[in-house]
C-alpha cells in the first residue's frame, strides 16, 4: 500500500483562463499575483530616472525651483500678481511643488504604453500596471521638493496650521487626477501618436487653468465652482492654505475636485480596459 502511494504522480497547479467580466474593471486578485512585476517597475522607473546623471535627485530640486525664481521675476516683481500677503516666492513654490509632480506623472502616464511597447508585445501581465507605474515613481521626485518646501518655510518663518490634517487627502486627490488623465491619454495615445506630441504643450495650458501663478481668490464668485472642477485647483489652494494659512482651506473645491477627480478616474479606466484588447496588435 505504501509503495502505491509513493508512485503517485506530483500535485499539478492548473490555471484556468476565462472570459473577463464585462463589468469587473479592476481584477485585484491578478494585480497581487503580479505585485512583484509592480514593485520591480516602480523600482525600475525611480532607478532610471537618476542613473549616469550628474545631478542625481537633483532635478527635482531644479524645476520647481527654477521656475518659482521665473515666476518670482516675471508675474511677482513685474506684473506685481497678488500672492495673498505672503511672498511670492514662497506663495509659487508652495503650487509648483503638487504641481511639478502632476504635470510629471501625467506626462510619463500619458506615454506609458507607448514607451512599454516591448513588454506589450512579449509577455502577459495586467495592462493596468503600465499607467499606474510612472504615478508613483514620481511620489520620489514629491518627496525631495516638499522637503525643500518644509525649509523654504523655515526661512521664510512660516508656521503650517491645522490645515495639514488634510494634505493626505490633496495628495491621494493629486495621485487620482494623475492616474485617470493618464489612463485615458495612453490608451488614445495607442492608436493617436499626435498625444505624445501635444501632451507638454497640453501640460503647460493646463498649468494656467490651475492657481499655480495666481490665487484663486482672482477668479470670480460666480465662477467658482465651474473653476473647481479642476481637481488641482482644490489640491494648490489647499496646500497654500494649510502651509501658508493664506486662505481658509477651500472646501468647495476639494469636494466639486473629488467629484470630477472620480468622474475622470472611472472614465479613464472604463476608456482603459475597451481598449486593452488591441493595445498589443496596435502599439
């Protein structure tokens, strides 16, 4: 009996591939078994970003600071913008710091499959991961130019206030807007190549539809809630009101931002997964 048992043959996993769902849009069991590939990407785009560079980290200190001296000159000193009593510069760095990170995010989401088209077209693993990825490498880049920010506020003896209770809500805000626009960008961007063209000019309109050279205390009353609709209106105001206390924490457009931040999300990632079936033929 015991030498029968021996002779049977190893246990075989058997994997069973069936029709996806129409309605299931986020497969979460298959994203943990791919966590690895996921971790070793973000790992991968964080890496790349600073090998054989001179500067290292250094680029993420360099923009945002390179344009708060910009702004500082051309809209602080010549075109005298109101900065709500605080000094320009502070008032600039404060925006460009969530701002600096969403256009990055964006950009690299946005051309994500375009520049995967290697792995698209050899191997099988959640399509998902690709637009996800670039989000939060670039949280690196976040890091290193809020902590400048905690410094700028240092000097300027400026005290953060209650406020900062929320700014993990502005960034998870941030991070969402990011993924949904870079969701709907990379998938038209498969079968569309003028996207990854258009997409820095697009960027920088963006910048001046958002509150990151000027208050939002600018924008008329009337207007207000059609201007909250950008989600990075809630997320730059709110940052300068919980750093800088400028402005009491604007309620109204982190709320008309979360509503359109989840709008844009779901369409971005319904957009997403039609198109999957044909990223790997087209791309």
């Amino acid at each position: 009996m015991a030498s029968l048992e021996s002779k049977q043959p190893p246990a075989v996993e058997t994997t069973i591939i069936d029709a996806r769902h129409p309605y299931r849009l986020i497969d979460w069991q298959e994203l943990r078994q791919y966590r690895d590939l996921f971790y070793f990407l973000v790992w991968r785009d964080v890496k790349g970003q600073y090998a054989q560079s001179v500067l290292g980290v250094g680029w993420a200190i360099i923009q945002p600071l390179f344009n708060m001296v910009v702004f500082t000159i051309v809209f602080g000193r010549l075109a005298r913008v109101n900065s709500d009593g605080v000094p320009y510069a502070i008032f600039s760095y404060t925006a460009l710091v969530p701002w600096s990170y969403f256009s990055g995010a964006l950009t690299a989401s946005g051309t994500s499959l375009v520049s995967s088209a290697n792995m698209l077209t050899k191997v099988y693993f959640p399509r998902l991961v690709v637009p996800v990825v670039p989000v939060l490498a670039k949280l690196v880049d976040f890091g290193v130019a809020f902590l400048i920010l905690l410094g700028m506020l240092l000097w300027f003896q400026i005290s953060p206030n209650g406020g900062v209770v929320y700014l993990p809500l502005l960034i998870g805000l941030m991070m969402l807007t990011a993924t949904g626009m870079g969701m709907w960008l990379t998938a038209l961007s498969v079968q569309y190549r003028d996207i990854k063209y258009g997409l820095n000019f697009g960027v920088q309109l963006l910048m001046y539809a958002a509150p990151v050279v000027y208050p939002a205390s600018s924008v008329p009353e009337r207007y207000r809630l059609l201007y909250g609709l950008n989600p990075m209106a809630g997320v730059i105001e709110g940052f300068r009101s919980a750093l800088l206390g400028t402005v009491p924490m604007p309620q109204d457009f982190i709320v008309v931002g979360t509503i359109s931040a989840l709008v844009i999300a779901i369409s971005g990632l319904v957009y997403f997964r039609y198109m999957e079936r044909i990223f790997a033929d087209v791309v």
